[in-house]
C-alpha cells in the first residue's frame, strides 16, 4: 500500500517539476530550434551538473544531516559520484540516456535507503542487493508512505531530466564511438583498481556503525559507506591465521569439552536413544514486556514465560533486528556468529555453506531424518539452494500450505505445526524438523486482528497502532506454541522441541529511545544496545526420561551459535568434535552476537575490545573460518 505523507510545498515544488518535464519534452525541439546556438554548449553543463545532482539524489530522500554532513565526507562523496558518473556518461557515448539513466539510477538508491530505513532503521547494505527476490517477495505486508524529502528528491530528478531533455543530442561517430569507450573503460578500470587495493575505512576515515549503520550513512555519505561495507563482504582470516592452527585448537577445545562429563550438567543418555528434534524460529518473536514502563502493564507472552518443565529456558542474544532472518537461521544451524563476520553480510547469499559443520548435516550422519519448513517462496533468502547444501532431505514451502490456515494473510504458526505432526506420524525414524514461521512477519499496519486476537498497550500514555499489532502476533504465537506443546505430550516417541525467535521488530528503534530515554538506567552502552538483540528461547521435551536425564531445569543465558549445540546436550545425543568444541566455548564466552562477545565474568565487551576472553575470540574466529572457508 502506498500512501503520501508530504507537506503541501513539497507536493508542489513535485508537481510543478513534472510539468517542467512534460513541457521541456513536448517543446524539446522547438526550443532546440530556436536556442540551438546556446543549447549546443549547454550539454558540458549539464553533464557536470550530473554530479552533485546524483550526490543530492542519493542524499535527499532519507538523510535528515545532509547538511551537517563534514566537508571531506561531501567531498569525497562527490568524487566517487563523479566516477561512477564518467563510467556510464563514456560507455553510454555522452548520450543524453546515460545521463538520465543515471540520475535515476541515484534517486532509486537514495528511494530504497529511505523505505528501508523506515521498516527496519538501517539503510541498504552491500547483501541487501543481493536479496532483492527475497524483499520483494515480503514486501507486500509494508505500508510505503512517500514523505517530503522524496518528493524534494523527485522534483530535483525532474527537473534535470527536463535540462537532459532540452540539450542538443550527441550524434557520435565511429571514432568518438570508440574514444568514448576507451574512456568509459578506462575510468571504471581505476576505479575497481582503487576499490581493491585501497581501504576506505582506514584510508577516508569512513567508518560504519555496525549496530547504527543509519547514522554512519546519514554522516558520511550513503554511497562510500555501501563501498565501506562492500569490501568486507570477502572474508579475512584473523590475524595469525592458519588451518592447521584451527585445527588443533579445535580437536584440543573439543577433546576437553567430551572428556568433561558435568559439561552443561547433563549427561547424555543410551547411544540408542534418538529423540524426534524440532527446532522452531518464530518470526520476529520477541518479548517487550523487558523495555522501561512496559512490563507495567504488559506481562509479555504468557505460555512461554509460565512453561514450568521446560529443559532450559531463558535470553538469546541474535544478530539481527527488523530484518535479517536467514542471519538468525545461520547462526542456529552452523554454529557461527555473524560478530566474527560482520554487518551487512548475509552468508546464505554470499557463501556456499556446502561442507560446513551443521545441525542439519550433522544429524543427517547419525541417522535422522531432516526437513526444514519456511511457508514463503522457497527461493527467499536462497534457501532452496542452501538447505540442499546444509544437508536437509526435504524442505516444505508455500507450494505445501495451500488451503491452510492463514493469519494476517500469512500462513499461521498452527498450519506448520499440523505439518510436523503430519511428519512425525508418517515415519518413527528419527527426525529433526526445523520450522521458520512467517505469521508474525512485518509490517504492522494491516489491520487484520480480529478483536479476539487485539492486544492494547499504552506507551507513554498513547497507543501506537503497529505496536498493537505486533503485540497481536506474539500473543497468537504464544497460544499456538501452547497448543502445539500440549499435542506433543499425547505422543508416545519422545519429542525435544527447540523455541526460539529470530530478532525483535524494527520499530524498537524509536521504542528503545522512547523507553529507555524516560527512565533511569544502569546499562552500559552496549548493554542497552543489546536490549535490542534479545530474544526469548527454550528447550522442552514431552520424555520424562529425558527430562530427569537432562537434571534440573535451568535458566540460562546464551546466544544462538550456541543453541544448537545445547539442543543436542539436551536431547541427550553424542557431540561430535565441532559441537563438542562449540560448547566448549561457551565457559569462556557464554554470548557472542553482532555487537560484541560476554566474557568469561558476564561482563559485554565490544568487538575488538581486550579481555580475559581474547585468547577464547581468538580460537573461537580460526576455528569459524575454518569452519566455513577452509573446507575440504
């Protein structure tokens, strides 16, 4: 749905913008008649205009600073925007579609970084590009209100494109054909030369904020913040690096961790015991109820917080926010974490994860049974490709929910639980099943709870409409989870079952602010970054004999490059080496996500930052990039 939220003089410098354009193509070539004298002068002009204009376009529509922005930043923004600009000006033979092309090119980034900002406060990143069948495809559920800054954007994009339009065309020969191409050449040759060899962060000063990477755009450019970030999407080993050296690392770690039998206090249980494993991410499952204020009058989602036999239960520290599931996916199955990797990269698009320690291939090799479930296209996030490559036998996607039951025109969390029932009927071989949910995916503006489903919380003393509904979406998931749970005790196999959602939604931006900015608090600043992080989890299982093995229950706080290897301890099933490593790591660094690692005290620490643990962050990144770089 799209909607204009402009005030009355943008709509109309818009408006009187496009009429400039419809006239100067209408009259293009009476007036290059009649001033074709000056018009045939006039394109050197215009062409450089090009410059600033494209460096404005990409800037206008979703940077508030743009003109507190510091001088080198402009600067050298301009000159990058002037090459790029060269590149398609030459090879499109300095005709007036490239230069057009273009500025619409820049108007559409700058577009993009505005409506992207909007859902999920970050801009565009590098990965994000190559997501675009994947934003596309869940895009629908988004409210796409055009704002003033746009349509300033837009009457700027028109009104060079009527100066484009009215300029004297080239009419190239053979010989400036190939001039030009030699040129355009030439240029774009330098300018990979300069991206490859150069580093812009160290180089320009240009450095992204990996958990506030809109602020680092809105300060230092858009456009050489995206080339910041895209040089890092080719992974470096740390420092001291070598494959022989992970591992050792590894075999030495895991060979501690399997000789500990008080490791995580539960010992596993006969050889011959293989529990049905299900592991469900639920889409943006989160628990608010933990802001200032709101844990007043909101208790969060009841049936997860009040399960008394869960295993294990408590906090999960993710790496993505508003967006990024298949981050989140990663994490869980490979053991990995993107703090090792980095913003703006997402491993499912960029990698080929064919080799790489997982869950999924992992117990595939002891027998089970893999499925995986994601009720969208099976092509989002290229998972079509990668659970293939991970090693699931089967993946169900929305080709298999027709006709189901759906939830703000999603496909609801009961209809993939009917199909891991379904599964778990059809065959007593053991199963591990691993369900991403979709219903409580955003936007939240649809207006589609019914009454019976509405949560109303009052923040500050309003009502905010998406809030309501999110909270909607948690609360039917809650109840959906609960049902499902007390399915699975009626089952006579055993069944474990892993909860846990992906990230929080992206309006936690302004609620983080709007919460935490009225209230006292002893958070350090990484702390109350990771608020915005976190999310709830558990381990349950309906087997009495896995529970009395598993000991008494806990409350634990991790992250999700852990879970998997504390959801195979709990089901009682051998670890190999690299789980076994994975486990091993957590003594020494209970949590590690995007924004920094906990050390062996508990204490946050960011990324780069010395302590007892650095040692551990060392071992911990050879034997990651081992792990997904170095494979056989």
């Amino acid at each position: 749905m799209i909607s204009i939220q402009a005030g009355p003089f943008a709509l109309f410098c818009a408006f009187a913008a496009l009429c400039l354009l419809c006239l100067a193509i209408i009259r293009r070539q009476r007036l290059q008649a009649r001033f074709e004298r000056i018009l045939s002068h006039a394109k050197p002009i215009v062409a450089c205009s090009c410059v600033p204009a494209g460096f404005l376009l990409m800037e206008i529509p979703y940077n508030p600073a743009l003109f507190q922005m510091e001088p080198h930043f402009v600067f050298t923004g301009l000159c990058v925007t002037g090459a790029l600009f060269a590149i398609v000006f030459f090879l499109g033979q300095r005709s007036k579609a490239a230069m057009t092309a273009f500025l619409c090119a820049c108007f559409i980034a700058g577009t993009a970084n505005y409506f992207v900002a909007s859902f999920k406060g970050q801009p565009v990143l590098p990965s994000d590009v190559m997501a675009l069948q994947t934003a596309a495809s869940v895009s629908g559920g988004y409210t796409y209100a055009i704002g003033s800054s746009v349509l300033f954007a837009f009457a700027l994009l028109a009104t060079m494109a009527a100066a484009i339009a009215v300029v004297s065309p080239s009419r190239p020969n053979v010989r400036d054909i190939a001039v030009d191409t030699s040129a355009g050449i030439a240029v774009l040759t330098a300018f990979c030369l300069w991206f490859c060899a150069g580093d812009i962060e160290e180089d320009y000063h240009c450095t992204v904020d990996v958990w506030s990477s809109l602020d680092s755009y809105q300060s230092n450019g858009s456009l050489l913040c995206f080339l910041q970030r895209s040089q890092l999407l080719t992974p470096k080993p740390p420092d001291g690096y070598s494959p022989e050296q992970a591992a050792l690392i590894r075999n030495e770690k895991a060979g501690i961790a399997l000789a500990d039998k008080a490791l995580d206090e539960s010992p596993a249980t006969a050889p011959d015991v293989r529990p049905a494993i299900v592991a469900i991410m639920n889409e943006t499952f989160s628990d608010l109820s933990r802001y200032p204020g709101i844990g007043d009058i909101y208790d969060g989602p009841d049936a997860l917080r009040g399960l008394d036999d869960a295993l294990v239960e408590g906090d999960c520290y993710v790496s993505a926010m508003g967006g990024g599931t298949c981050n989140s996916e990663f994490e869980f199955l490979t053991g990995s974490s993107m703090g090792l990797l980095g913003a703006g990269i997402y491993p499912y698009m960029l990698y080929d994860l064919r080799g790489t320690d997982n869950l999924a291939g992992y117990l595939s090799s002891i027998g089970y049974k893999t499925s995986a479930i994601h009720p969208a296209q099976k092509e989002n996030w290229r998972r079509d490709r990668v659970y293939a490559q991970l090693g699931f036998d089967a993946f169900y996607s929305e080709e298999h929910f027709e006709d189901t039951e759906t939830f703000r025109g999603m496909v609801s969390d009961g209809a993939t639980y009917d199909l891991i029932l379904d599964l778990l009927a059809q065959d007593d071989a053991p199963q591990f099943i691993f369900d991403v949910t979709i219903a409580g995916h955003g936007g939240y503006d649809t207006n589609m709870i019914e009454e019976s489903d509405a949560v109303h919380v009052e923040i500050g003393g309003m009502e905010y409409a998406e809030v309501n509904e999110y909270l909607a979406c948690v609360k039917r998931a809650d109840e959906e989870l609960s049902a499902f749970l007390e399915q699975l005790r009626t089952l006579e196999r055993p069944v474990i079952v892993c909860f846990f959602g992906d990230h929080q939604p992206g309006f936690v931006e302004w609620l983080s602010r709007e919460t935490y900015g009225n209230a006292e608090s002893d958070l350090s600043e990484i702390e109350l970054i990771q608020e915005r992080y976190v999310t709830p989890y558990m381990i349950w299982t309906n087997d009495e004999e896995l529970r009395l093995a598993s000991g008494k229950p806990e409350m634990r706080d991790t992250s999700l490059n852990y879970l998997g290897a504390t959801l195979l301890r709990k089901a009682g099933l051998p670890l190999d080496e690299y789980f076994a490593f994975t486990l091993a790591m957590r003594d020494d660094i209970p949590a590690i996500n995007l924004n920094g690692y906990q050390d062996a005290q508990g204490v946050w620490r960011w990324h780069g930052e010395s302590s007892d643990s650095s040692e551990a962050y060392r071992q911990l990144s050879m034997v990651e990039h081992a792990n997904l770089f170095e494979k056989e």
